[in-house]
C-alpha cells in the first residue's frame, strides 16, 4: 500500500469515523440563531426579577409579552426574538432525539391560581386534586425529609429553563434537549412535580438522588410513578426526582 492510500485508510477506520460522526450528529443554532438566544435569555432573566420567583412559574407569554413592553428596564421582545421563541416552541424535538409527548398545544397557556396550591417556603405550586394528594400522602409516607424542588411551571418558566439550558450547552440543541423537556413537552405544565432530600442541593437533580433513603421508600409507593426512568423511551435521561401524577 502506497502512503496515500495508507493515510486514507486510517481516517476512514470505523473508530475515528464514528467519534467524528458523534459530534458531527449533534444540532447547534445557528451564529444569528445564538446571538437572538442570549438576548432572549437576558431578557426573561428580567421578567423573573420584575414578577418574582414564585410568579414567574406560573405567568402566562401574553402576560410575558405586556410585562416586556411595558417595563423599559426589561423592554419588547424584538420581531427576531419571537421568532426564535416561536421556533422554539412550535419545531418537532425528535430532530433533537426527544421523543416524548407534546404537553401542550397553546403557546399562551393559562394556569390559573385556583387550580393550584402554593407550597409553603418552596416558591413552588402544585395542581390541585391527584398531584397535591400525591404530594400531601408523600410527605407522610416518606417523611419531612422529602421537599418539593420543582412544581407547576407554565410555557414561560419552562422556555427560561430551557433556553438557559441551550446557552449552557453553547447552542447545541441535541444536548440542552435531552437535559431538559422544550417548552411544549414538560409534564410540569399540566401534572407532575420534582421532589428531593433536604439539604441536598444541586444533587437532587442527580442520579445520585436515586441512593438516597427518600427515593427507596418512594420505590415502593403504588400511587406515583416515575416518569423518566432509565433508558426511557423518550430519550429523556435518568430522572428518579421527576413524580410522574398517575
Ligand atoms: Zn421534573
């Protein structure tokens, strides 16, 4: 074999083709798209101070839209930013390798406060009926050391998570969608909540939560499920936190 064709030989061997592939694989805005994403991210960071925490996961984007127009510290969204937000919330996430359910057909949803309970010291609220008794009969059943880290989250808070996410991830939208639901597929929108142990912080969002005490006894309680379990079909990862309202 002459050099060249042995130097062609070797970038073509399946194991160096396969790690290229990998990241060739993966989605990423584009440079206007990244751009348009910081200033959108920016300017719900704005919003959440202006309404405050607990607020915030229930507002509604009309509500959104006047606060922004009506507030020059936070000011409109631009043509271009909606546009983004609408792409965001309307555009199929299988391309992304999400193949979970669509939660969620409005991008206006309302969440009204008589349909939810406000969990107290959480900031966070719970649907009202099943969801709440789940939560009420967990904190009997698996003890005080079960809190409540994530409730009800309307389009609003559910795009911030994941438009934050995207610029973690540096605008690669196969990652960011796979750490976290697009705003039009999150359960928190219309039933489940996150639970976790006192005291343990960022962990609770960890497959680590899954070795605590708290998780063991959830395991053997027949009235929750687990909405995201391992290798789910969603393509979701391991969640042990995520209560799935049966
Ligand atoms: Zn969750």
């Amino acid at each position: 074999m002459n050099r060249r064709s042995f130097l062609r030989c070797a970038t073509l061997t399946p194991i160096f083709a396969n790690t290229l592939l990998a990241d060739d694989s993966d989605i990423y805005l584009n440079k206007e798209e990244w751009e348009l994403l910081i200033r959108v991210n920016t300017r719900l960071k704005r919003i959440k101070k202006h309404v405050g925490f607990g607020n915030f996961n229930l507002i509604s984007f009309n509500e959104t839209l006047f606060y922004a127009r009506s507030y020059s510290k936070i000011g409109a969204f631009t043509k271009k930013e909606l546009e983004l937000i609408d792409k965001l919330f309307h555009e199929d996430p299988k391309i992304y390798g999400f193949y979970g359910e669509r939660t969620c057909l409005r991008i206006d949803n309302e969440v009204l406060k008589k349909q939810v309970t406000k969990i107290p010291y959480t900031g966070h609220f719970i649907f009202q009926g099943k969801a709440l008794e789940d939560y009420y009969n967990l904190k009997k059943d698996v003890g005080d050391t079960l809190i409540l880290t994530s409730g009800v989250r309307n389009i609003v808070k559910q795009l911030s998570l994941y438009v934050n996410k995207i610029y973690n991830s540096r605008g690669n939208m196969t990652k960011a969608t796979k750490g976290i639901a697009p705003p039009a597929y999150s359960y928190h929108t219309v039933s489940d909540f996150d639970v976790g142990r006192k005291g343990w912080g960022y962990k609770n969002f960890t497959a680590d939560f899954a070795s605590t005490d708290e998780f063991n006894k959830m395991t053997k309680l027949d009235y929750i499920g687990m909405r995201y379990k391992k290798n789910n079909k969603d393509g979701v990862r391991f969640e042990p936190w995520h209560i799935e309202v049966i």
